[in-house]
C-alpha cells in the first residue's frame, strides 16, 4: 500500500507494459494503424448489420486516429512522401463522415485498403529500420533518445529518405 493506495501486481505490469510502449513513437503509430483498422472493420461490419450507434462511433474514432495520423506527418514543404501522405489522410477524412449519410461500405472498404497498405510499409520499413537500430544500440551499449524515451512526447512520421 502507498499513501493509502492499494497496489496489485497486475495494475503495476500493465502500467509497465503501457509505458513502455508508448515511448516508442515508431509503435505508437503502429498501434494507430491496428486500432484504426480494427475500427474501420467494425464500422463495416455495422453498416452490414444496420448497427447505425456502432456504426457512428466507430467512424468518431476511426476519423480521430487518422486525424492523429495525419498529425504524426513530418516533412518538408517539398517532400513528396510527406505531401502524398497527408493528401491520402486529407481525402479518407473528407470521404468518411459521409459514410454517416450514405452507408457506403465501398468508402469504408477503400480507407481499409489504403491503410492496410501504408501499415504494412510503416511494419516492413520503419519497424525493421528499428529493430536493427535497437539491436546496435543494445550491443554496443549506445543510448539514444528512443531508448530513453526522451522527447518521445508525440508520435512522428519521417518521410526522408
């Protein structure tokens, strides 16, 4: 017990477990994409069962991810990555409050396809990048800001090459 708070070991793992997963911004934008696809699903799913109170939510917080996605964008004015980027997240989130007016599953369907695609490259990339990062950093005992989690306030996208 500390100052009267009564502390289980399971609350103290998953605030470990928490913790240590959100100062790595690389991650955080991995849990993004799954949490924005796994909703983006369940909205489908919804329109398919006239579900209009799931379908709601889950296009409220499928357009919050993006909209964090979007955020996450770091680049120069003359970055084409950076630009195409916020362009695909700009039109999922002009095309998806629709979807609240016309049940239009193909909508949903196509931001799907479109972030599977982007989530797929950000794992097979930017995670394998890390991942070997990590690996020099454990080895040769280097300590670095992701490491540290120092300045790991918000998530970012690079899109240099």
């Amino acid at each position: 017990m500390i100052h009267g708070l009564k502390i289980y070991p399971d609350q103290v793992q998953a605030y470990r477990t928490t913790s240590a997963m959100i100062t790595d911004p690389k991650k955080l934008i991995l849990m993004l994409y799954d949490e924005t696809l796994n909703v983006l699903f369940q909205v489908r799913n919804a329109i398919l069962n006239g579900d209009l109170v799931s379908r709601c939510e889950g296009l409220s917080k499928a357009i919050d991810y993006i909209s964090e996605l979007n955020a996450s964008v770091q680049g120069e004015k003359t970055d084409e990555a950076a630009d195409f980027l916020r362009g695909l997240y700009s039109s999922i989130l002009v095309e998806l409050p629709k979807v609240n007016l016309t049940n239009d599953v193909k909508t949903v369907e196509q931001s799907i396809k479109y972030l599977a695609q982007l989530r797929s490259i950000w794992q097979d990339q930017v995670m394998a990048e890390k991942e070997i990062i990590d690996a020099h950093t454990i080895k040769y005992g280097i300590i670095n800001q992701a490491a540290t989690g120092v300045d790991a306030v918000r998530p970012t996208f690079s899109c240099k090459g």
